[in-house]
C-alpha cells in the first residue's frame, strides 16, 4: 500500500538570521527518526499564506516566530484557516501574538484590534510590549490541570526558552476568554504563555519558543503532539498514513 505522508505548513517568512527557523529541518528529521512521526513540511511565505488555495491540502499549519511579519494579513489567515477548518494548529511567540489577534477580530469583533509592534500608535493594542523582555529569557510555566497543553506536556510545570518582547494586553484577557479562548500557562507572575481552542482537535500557541529546547536533536513535546495531530489529521481525511508505535 502507498503511504501519504502528513503535509505540514511552516508560515512564516524564512530567515537564516532567525534561530527558531535554522532549528526546523533537525527538528523535522528527529520527529522522523526518533519518534516515527514523518511529516512533508512545507515553508509558506506569510505574503502567499492569504492567497486563495494557499493552504489547502495540509494537515497542520505551524505560524512560526519572525515579527513583524511581511505580511500580517497572511499570518492572520492562516491561523483563521486552522480554527475554521478544524487543521492542527501551532502558533509558538509570534504565532501565540498573531493567534490572538486573529481571535480578537475575528471572533470577538475587536475589528480594529492591533499589535503593538506593527501598529504602535492605534487604539485597540490587543498585543503590547511586555514589561520585561523575554528575549533570551528562560523560565517556568505553570500549566492548568485538564487541558490540551497538561495532556501535551504530561507535566503541570515546565521550562521554557523566550525570544520575545510582545505579548497580551491583560485588559481583552476577559473579552477573549468570554468568547471562548482559554489560557492555559502562565509564569510565576501570573503572565499568559499558552492559550488553546477548546473543542479545536488541536489548536495550541504558546509565548515560549519549544523549537529551541535542548539541543534540537530531540522534538520537545509539543512540537511531537503537533506531528500526531497531523497524522491524525490525514487519516480522518481518509488518506492512508504509516501506523505509528
């Protein structure tokens, strides 16, 4: 029998300068090797992730780190694509910023809602500076008990490694959880650092960066958890995948 293996979407505007992109083919190839879980990734431009078709096909989209984006209205789609369309979805430090911001217009209706790195001067900063910079920051998170990101991490607690310096305005914490987003992990601080899509097969974004734990010769366990909801994600389509172990 002939196997089609899961076709993931990288969204994101590809740079060597960026070390969570330079993680990507070593994470990919260890997801292969050591837990068998082959994945046909794909790098999306974030200028062609709005184009009509752009993501049709795929099993997972993966909205890496890279803002200010080329295109935030590519990024914006293709996190609107995986929540309308029941895809996989992984949003990891811009991609937890953009997930918001999708959810923020899209389905509260904060039609102006904006980030603050793009669109400093506008009224509705869904996305703002974070009073301490996360960038090459490593620290806990705590994880709320009976969610997607407990199941996913099999811990309540973790350490995590930052590379940011944007992240939720508390002030629409309330509007967003009203309308059904949920957030999941925070620091010691009581800061948000995860949020998932209840009732989603797989919708996950997280402020840290699980690309770039330990060495990169091992796929943190998010990034394992996204590979299996593509396999799963492809076989519910009714497109034959390897059995995994």
């Amino acid at each position: 029998m002939t196997y089609r293996t899961p076709r993931v979407a990288l969204v994101g505007d590809r740079s060597p300068a960026v070390r969570s992109h330079a993680r990507v083919p070593g994470l990919l190839d260890a997801l292969a090797t050591r837990d068998q879980l082959v994945l046909d990734a794909y790098w999306i431009p974030t200028e062609d992730a709005g184009a009509p078709g752009a993501l049709d096909g795929f099993d997972a989209i993966w909205l890496l780190p890279g803002s200010p984006y080329r295109s935030e209205a590519g990024a914006l789609a293709a996190v609107r694509t995986a929540r309308e369309r029941g895809i996989p979805f992984l949003g990891t430090c811009a991609g937890f910023q953009h997930a918001v911001l999708e959810y923020a217009r899209d389905v509260c209706g904060i039609g102006a809602a904006a980030h603050g790195e793009s669109h400093p001067d506008e009224e509705e900063l869904v996305i703002v500076p974070l009073s301490c910079s996360l960038v090459g920051h490593e620290g806990a998170v705590r994880i709320t008990p009976g969610t997607l990101a407990e199941r996913v991490l099999g811990t309540t607690r973790t350490l995590e490694r930052y590379h940011c310096a944007y992240g939720l305005n508390a002030a629409y914490l309330e509007r967003l959880r009203e309308h059904g987003l949920r957030f999941t992990g925070a620091d010691d601080d009581g800061d948000l650092r995860m949020l998932e899509l209840p009732g989603h097969p797989f919708f996950l974004a997280s402020l840290f960066q699980p690309e770039l734990a330990g060495d990169g010769t091992r796929a943190h366990p998010i990034l394992r958890a996204l590979a299996a909801a593509a396999v799963d994600h492809a076989a519910a389509a009714g497109q034959p995948v390897p059995a995994r172990d």
